[in-house]
C-alpha cells in the first residue's frame, strides 16, 4: 500500500470516481479517496487495507471492488452510503484528500497515484496530519467517556472499529 495526500477540487464526483477507477484497472491496484480529516494516519489506512484484504482473500468481502471494501473498513461501517461519508465530497475547494494505491507491486502502485496527481488535479500537499478529531470522534462513535477511560489514542481506537468489522459480520 501506498498513498499520496494533497489538495484537490472535485466538480464532478461520478467523473473523478470513474477515473480513479481506470488508473486503478490501468495499473491493477485498488485506488480509493478519503477526506483526509477523517484519516486518523497512516496506520489507519494500512490497518483498513489489511482488513480489506483479508476479506478477500477468505472469500468474506462485502464489495465486489476491493476500493469499496478498503473504504468499508476505513470507515468502520458494513453500509457504503454511511462508508461514503469519509469519501471525496463535490464542490469543497482545497478539500484535503489522500488516496491509496493497493497492488501486488509496489512500482504499479507509485505510478497509479502518480496518475492520479495527474489526471484528478491533486496537488501534492502533506494533509493527513489535517484531522478533524471531533469529527473522527462522531463518524466513529467515540465517546469522551470512552477516551477517559481507555489510555489508548485516537488512532488506536479508529483502528478497533476497523478490526470490528470482521466480529460483526
């Protein structure tokens, strides 16, 4: 897995959703674009890519597209339309995004996210560090109780409700 963060202005959603998914068939890697506000880090993305791999792998995928599973278990969520909400949105100038690139060769994956800074208009920027806590907080349903009584990080407790997902299947 690999990704690339930066800034980017979606006008049409089912055109830039259409074009992650030709360099993603190009380049034979699973590409998906997340709000980068809602990334925790990069753990968080990697723990989703496993997970969604594994699911695959055991036959166990909700998706048929292993892009839409990585977004299921980055968000935590079996439903792709509350899943979609940690997506791209339209018409947010200077959204902070990042996009993942997930194959069997690391060279494929690097040059996948190149086109992607190409052929989307993303420029490159360091944005996963942009996180909106409270926001992650509610999309995952993490109570102040729950971070007063665990010593675990924001991140750590993103990523249970990533591994989560296979228990509740």
């Amino acid at each position: 897995m690999n990704y690339v963060d930066g800034r980017l202005h979606v006008t049409d959603l089912d055109a830039f959703v259409e074009t992650l998914d030709e360099i993603g068939e190009e380049y034979d890697c699973a590409v998906q674009a997340f709000d980068a506000t809602r990334i925790v880090d990069e753990a968080h993305l990697r723990s989703a890519v496993e997970h969604a791999n594994r699911a695959f792998e055991r036959g166990e995928n909700v998706a048929r597209e292993r892009s839409v599973e990585i977004l299921l278990y980055a968000a935590g969520r079996r439903q792709i339309s509350r899943a979609l909400e940690l997506g791209v949105a339209a018409d947010e100038p200077d959204q902070p995004v990042v996009v993942v690139a997930d194959g069997e060769d690391e060279a494929d994956e690097t040059a996948a996210l190149r086109a992607v800074e190409t052929r989307v208009d993303l420029e490159p920027a360091s944005v996963l560090d942009e996180v909106d806590e409270d926001a992650v907080e509610a999309f995952f349903d993490i109570t102040d109780a729950e971070r007063r009584a665990s010593s675990a990080d924001l991140s750590a407790l993103v990523r249970e409700r990533v591994a989560l997902l296979d228990v509740e299947k």
